[in-house]
C-alpha cells in the first residue's frame, strides 16, 4: 500500500505546454513555462493562413491567470500544425479558450472545428456558447488520445464558414497512465440495454466532469501528477437533498494498492466523501443523485470512486447501497470494502482507495443535449448496519463514435439563460437600449419557460406515482437467462420495462406501437404495392408463404410476405409475428411495418432487406464472396439481436428458427434477424424452459429439445453455433449430395476437428485470410456452442463478447502488420 505523497508514482514524459499567439515564453500563475507558438521544438511550421493577437484589456483581470488567456493564434482558414518527437501512447489534450476581442473580431463569430489526426474533436465549436453555458469567462477542453509510434500529432483549426474564424489560446500535452481498460472488460456492457462498448486503445475521450465529491474544487497543481482540475460537486446536485459531506477521521488514512495507484485520484478525493443524512428514516425517501448535462448519441464512460472514511465502516454489510443509471440499475447491493477486498484480493478495511467504471449509451437526437443521472439508494433487505450510500469522486468521459468523432451535428447559436446574458453583452463590445429590450425579451421567456416546465414535472411525477401504483400488481419476477430477477425499490421501473424502452430508442431499440395501432393496409393498397402480386417481384418462398417486394407511399420498397390462405398453421404464426414484432424493436431485428388481414388474407409488410438473406452470400446464389471480416461482423449483428430476445425484453422470447436463411442483411450490411412465426415466449412464473412441440429446420435442431421438448434460451445458442459454422465454412447445414459422413454440418465439423483437420471444412476461400488467434477464439465460441447438454453451452452476451474479441484480434493482425500477418491455413 502506498500513504499519501507528493511523489507520484508516474511521472510524466511529454509536458508541453504552448502559449499561443504569444512572442516570447511565458509562466502562469502556477510557475508552469509555456514556449511561444513560434517555436520549432514541437511544430513542425506556423500555418501561413493565422496570425497571432491579443486579447482586449477589459476582462483580463477576472482571469487565474494571464498565460496562455492573455493571447491567442487567430486562424481565418484551415490551418494545420503538426508537434513532433512525442512519446507513443496516451496522453491528456487541453485547449484553452478564452472569448474575447482580438484585434476587433467579435468572438461570438468565432464558430469552428478542431481535429486531431483523424479523429473531429469539436465541430461548429463557439468557445462563447460554450463558457457562458458554463457561466465562465474561459473554457477548457480536455481529450484523452493516443500518439501513434511516429511521435507526432497534427492538430487542426477549420473555421465553420468564410465569415467565422477560429482561435486557440493555449495547448497543452501531457503523458498519460493507462487509466482505461482497452478491450472487452465489465464495464463494457452498456448499463440497461446489454450493448457490448468496449474502448481500445486507438478511441478518442473527453472529459465531460470531473467531481471531488463532498470535498473542494482541486487544482492542476494539487492534483497526483496529471494536472488535472477536479470540480466541487454541489452545483451538480439534483434536487434539494444534498446529504452529508465527511472527511477522513484523524487516524484513517488512505491507501492506495496495485490495481488502484496514486495517480488515479489525488490523496484528496478519497479522504472527502458525501453520504446521506444521520436520519435512516429519512434517507429512505430519497437517492442522492448528480445530473450532468451530456450529448445525445454518444456512448459515456462513468467512473465512481469510493473510500470509506469512517471508523465503524471496517468490515462487509456495513453500509450497502445500489447505484442507478438514468434509472436503470448498474449496480445492485453494492458495498464499498467487499469490492475493496474483491478487487485487491486480499482482507480490507476503512481507507482503502478502489474506483468503478459504468458504459451507458446515451438516447435521443444528436445534436441535442440531455441530463446524466447518477444516483445512490440505501439497501435494506439484507438489512446492514447503516441504511447510507457513499460516493468520493465522480468522473464522466464521453467516447468517439465509430466513426473518429466526438462532436455532433452543428448547432446554432442560441443565448445563454438570462443570468448568463450579461457575459455576452460585455465580450460584445456593444450595448445600448436595443440590446436591453432583448435580454429583457429573453429573460421574460424564459421565466415563462421555467414556471412551465416545474408545471410538466410535477405532472410527470403524478403520472409516475400512478404508472408504479399500477406495477405494483404485476409479476415481481421476470426473467433473465432462468433466474428470477428482483424489482428495484423506491418507484424505480423495472429496468426491463418502461425504463429501459426509453433508453433503447437511442441505441437502434424502442418500442413498437401496440397491435391496434400498428399500421392496417388494406388489400388493394397491397395489390398495388405488388403489381398485384408479380412473379417478377419474388424474392423467396417459404413453407406456407411467398415474399414479394413492393413499393408504398411514392417509392418506399418493402418486403411483403404473403400467408397461404386459410392455412391453420399459417394463421397461427401470422398473429404470433404481429404479437411480437409489434411490442419489440432493435436496430438488428427486421422491421415490421404493418399487416394486411382483408378477405381472408395473412400479409405482413416488412422493411425491405437490400442484400438478401446471409444464405445467399455464403453459397448457392451466385454473389460475390463475403471477406472473413464482413461474416464475422454479420454473426455480431446477429448475435446482438438474439441476446436482445433473450435479456432485452419483459419476457424471454426464443427465437426457435435460427439460421442462416433468416438474418437478413440490408444496404449497408447490416445484419437483421427474420421470421418470428414459430417464435416462443415464455412467462413470468416459469422462464427455466417451455414445454412445448419441437419445431425449426432440421440440421439447427437443438439435441437436447429435440429429446426432453423442453425449449430453453439455450436452444437458439445451438441454432446459431451452426451458423457460426456456414459462416466459416460456406455450405448448408444440411448437404444430401455429400457422403454419409459430410451431410450434417455440425457433427462433420467436430469430428474432423477431433481429427486435427479443422481445414477440411473452412471455405477455401478464406485461406490464408484469417489470423491464427482470431480463429482459435472463433472456433472456441462455435464448439461451445454445439455443446450436447444445453447446461454446457454460452449465454448469448458470452457468445458476443467472444465474437467482439476474435473482429478485434482480426484487426489487430491486419493493423499492426498487414504484409506479415500469419494465417492459419
């Protein structure tokens, strides 16, 4: 264990610190040097399109420091400037903004884009918006990126339009610890919708708020190394609860370990904690919660930290707390020194430092802005010593999407509340009774917007009263992978039920509208859709359907599945795909549009699936080759999808036909999940097994349904270790043209895997394409999911994760050596 110490363990190699727009080098108010942008130790060159300038006198003096706020690099176009001879790995960015005249340029034109190499840190960025927002006269923005081996960084300043320009007061690079895990760990499961977020080393973060909870704001200077700025957490507070702040007692004292060192957190985070009131009874009527203001669309990491600071807290079940997410549960019964002790592996007491990552995926539009919730609730069922919660620190981290970016789509300027309107009109430069009608104007709006939103959450919390009133009667357990799943208390909503909806609809998931309301068409607006049901416009037939594509509402194409007349069995599975397309959405589900029940008619209208079916891309339909990684990244798809069946909904719904037949794959290549017809969903009271007749396509049979006849989640695991198998190995499941020993799939598969000679069966194709390790892990997950006993195979996240791990190790291969990668085969 390591005591407190100003010797920190890591000690920075890059410290750069630029002042821009600066002649000379300069130090702040800390005794930090910052070099002027001139310089050529870190740039490569100045960019010709900017030119450096001061800041006007009149706010100076509200600022800690004069350098690096007091000048700025102006940049009237595209400008890029490159630091060099920079250590590989990761390190903190932060760009300083302070918004003021610079030679006569109105800062509130100051709208523009910053991008690192290839990855867009801000986009249509307004350091004005930005720090009024935040009722600040400056801003800092820090990222956490990652210096490739050739040592360089390239930064780049794009003004949004001819008429804005853009400006940067500072830059500052600073070597980095590892602080995040890189790859598929706990925290990699988004909270709520079972998503799989893991970050690697090449993601991009920015750091959204840093908290010393409970205690005071600390400074760059007083922080364990890495210059960080930990905020105090008051104004964060949601509600007027604001519990107990606590200090380490005089002969606690914090330590550090191995898996936690000094530099995670400084000394002062971890002996300043806020708790709930001394009243237990009191503390049962509320969480203590933090809301942080976030951009919709993004992924968020979320770290709390924890230390127990008080004496009588020694040992397990003292103090024992859940830890909500925008109200889904992240964290049941949790306790502070069991993880301590979990995570150290070792016996823990009071003082020990340990810390928690949570990934949630944020909903809604991009581009718009939500709040964060965090929030602590006491445990009292298993009855410990002190009904109390307790957090130390809190830090939030919004991560790049897929696609290198951190921003979102571009705003327009809107003014800040009334209370922040005056920073606007002294960085304005400009004022007069005109000016003063507007704010008055705004300020009188937004009183009116106030008092009408406090009248729409009072409203809500009546209608949350009565929609939990009424959830009281329903079933308390539900299902998860056949365990019994226990309710949350204190009016939070089943995370699998309304709650949880709401957050899926950002993550591909939401809500279908309920049967009665899901779109009827009538049978004439169908023969029209279909050229009245046109053999040309077939795209398949199955055992008692036909799918047709047709085009609705001026050019929208559809698939349109047309049920076999009065057929028993057809009407059984038409209702059934209704009943559960209509109640279950997911971005990797096939849409289901609506229906069509005239004269007599089955008819199903689904989004239309560009690509076809999987089938068709492996073998038999005359379409190019599929590369390793676009089957791989299509199992993924599918997976997702069928661990959604299984977990994501208020019931466990079993697919029952799975294969490759019906994952449908549309324009983009994106893997969707078909055909619900024989689908099975089970209850509250009984979610171990269904007994029920044995239904799918032979060769995806499950052995174990297929003798007890009892149907579980595990018999969709089997279903899809055979299509693990197509993928690999391009051809049917079932083959009557090959030898006695060839025609099922599964059993030729592990057979000559016994033998040694897996190669037999891969898709010639793919030889040479597919590295080693990406192939062992890949056909682990397939044979454990081909096991006999259902007992013996993966959950459906295990099967994900698995199949996350194996794309990644693929990429790895390719991206660290694509010319001397070495296959398998």
């Amino acid at each position: 264990m390591v005591s407190h110490t100003t010797a920190y363990s890591f000690k920075p190699r890059d410290f750069v610190l630029v002042n821009c727009g600066s002649p000379t080098d300069a130090t702040d108010a800390d005794k930090r040097l910052w070099i002027n942008d001139s310089s050529a130790q870190f740039f490569s060159s100045v960019p010709s399109s900017s030119f450096p300038a001061e800041a006007a006198e009149t706010l100076t003096n509200l600022l800690p420091t004069e350098v690096p706020h007091k000048t700025a690099r102006i940049f009237t176009s595209a400008s890029t400037t490159t630091f060099t001879g920079l250590s590989e790995g990761r390190h903190f960015l932060r760009l300083y903004f302070y918004p003021s005249f610079y030679h006569g340029l109105d800062p509130k034109n100051a709208f523009f884009s910053v991008e690192a190499g290839p990855y867009t840190l801000l986009r249509n960025f307004s350091p004005t918006i930005a720090a009024a927002s935040l009722n600040q006269f400056y801003i800092i923005q820090e990222f956490f990126i990652t210096i490739p081996s050739s040592g360089n960084l390239t930064l780049s300043f794009i003004p949004s339009s001819s008429a804005t320009f853009a400006f940067i007061n500072g830059i500052e690079i600073i070597s980095s610890p590892q602080l995040f895990y890189s790859g598929i760990t706990n925290s990699s499961v988004a909270v709520g919708v079972g998503l799989l977020l893991p970050i690697y080393d090449h993601d991009v973060l920015q750091t959204v708020a840093r908290l010393n909870v409970g205690g005071s704001s600390i400074s760059p200077m007083e922080d364990s190394g890495l210059f960080r700025t930990w905020s105090d957490d008051s104004r964060y507070i949601f509600g007027t609860a604001l519990g107990e702040t606590q200090r380490a007692e005089g002969n606690v004292f914090i330590r550090y370990s191995y898996c936690v060192p000094d530099y995670i957190a400084p000394h002062d985070v971890y002996a300043t904690a806020r708790s709930m009131e001394l009243n237990t009874s009191l503390n049962l009527n509320y969480n203590l919660t933090w809301s942080i203001t976030v951009d919709n669309g993004f992924r968020y990491l979320i770290r709390l930290h924890f230390c127990e600071l008080q004496q009588e807290v020694y040992k397990e079940n003292r103090r024992v707390f859940n830890v909500y997410v925008n109200n889904m549960m992240a964290d049941p019964e949790f306790d502070v020194i069991l993880y301590a002790s979990e995570k150290i592996r070792a016996p823990t007491y009071t003082g020990v430092a340990v810390y928690k990552d949570y990934m949630v995926l944020m909903p809604g539009q991009s581009g718009k802005e939500s709040r964060l919730l965090i929030e602590l609730q006491p445990v009292t069922d298993i009855k410990p010593f002190y009904t109390d919660a307790i957090l130390n620190g809190l830090e939030v981290f919004k991560v790049n999407k897929t696609f290198d970016s951190l921003a979102g789509p571009s705003r327009s300027f809107t003014l800040p509340p009334p209370s922040e309107t005056k920073f606007l009109h002294l960085i304005g430069g400009h004022g007069g009774e005109h000016d003063h009608i507007i704010l008055c104007a705004i300020g009188g709006f937004a009183a009116v917007l106030s008092i009408g939103a406090f009248l729409f959450l009072v409203l809500l919390k009546i209608l949350k009263k009565r929609e939990k009133e009424k959830e009281s009667h329903d079933d308390g357990a539900l299902c998860r992978n056949g365990s019994s799943y226990r309710q949350p208390k204190k009016g939070k909503s089943d995370p699998t039920s309304a709650t949880i909806r709401h957050v899926m609809k950002g993550a591909g998931f939401t809500d279908r509208v309920p049967i009665t309301n899901c779109r009827r068409f009538k049978f004439s607006e169908i023969v029209a859709a279909t050229n009245n049901f046109d053999d040309t416009l077939l795209l398949g037939v199955g055992g008692f359907s036909k799918v047709y594509m047709g085009v609705i509402d001026n050019g929208i194409r559809v698939a349109v599945k047309r049920g076999e007349e009065l057929s028993q069995h057809g009407i059984i599975q038409f209702h059934n795909e209704i009943d559960i397309l209509s109640k279950l959405y997911h971005c990797h589900l096939v849409s289901l549009i609506g229906f069509c029940e005239d004269s007599s008619e089955m008819i199903l209208v689904y989004d239309y699936m560009h690509r076809g079916t999987f089938r068709q891309h492996l073998y038999g339909a005359g379409k190019p080759h599929l590369s390793w990684r676009q089957r791989l990244e299509i199992c993924i798809g599918a997976a997702k999808a069928l661990h959604y069946l299984h977990t994501g909904a208020k019931y466990t719904l079993v697919h029952r036909d799975v294969k490759t037949n019906n994952i449908l794959i549309d324009q983009n290549w994106v893997a969707k999940v078909s055909d619900f017809g024989i689908s099975r969903m089970g209850t509250s009271v009984d979610c171990a097994y269904m007994s029920t007749e044995v239904k799918g396509t032979f060769g995806y049979f499950d052995p174990e349904y297929f003798r007890t006849k009892k149907l579980t989640q595990k018999s969709d695991v089997y279903s899809f270790g055979v299509v693990l198998l197509e993928a690999l190995c391009a051809r049917p499941a079932v083959d009557m043209s090959r030898p006695s020993r060839e025609i099922g799939l599964a059993e030729w598969a592990l057979s000559c895997q016994c033998r040694g000679k897996l190669e037999e069966v891969i898709d010639p194709f793919l030889k040479g394409k597919i590295e080693a390790g990406c192939l062992s892990k890949f056909w682990e997950i397939t044979e454990r999911c081909l096991a006999n006993r259902g007992g013996e195979r993966p959950s459906m996240v295990d099967v994900l994760w698995n199949l996350e791990l194996a794309l990644r190790l693929q990429e790895n291969a390719g991206e660290t050596n694509r010319q001397t990668m070495t296959p398998v085969l």
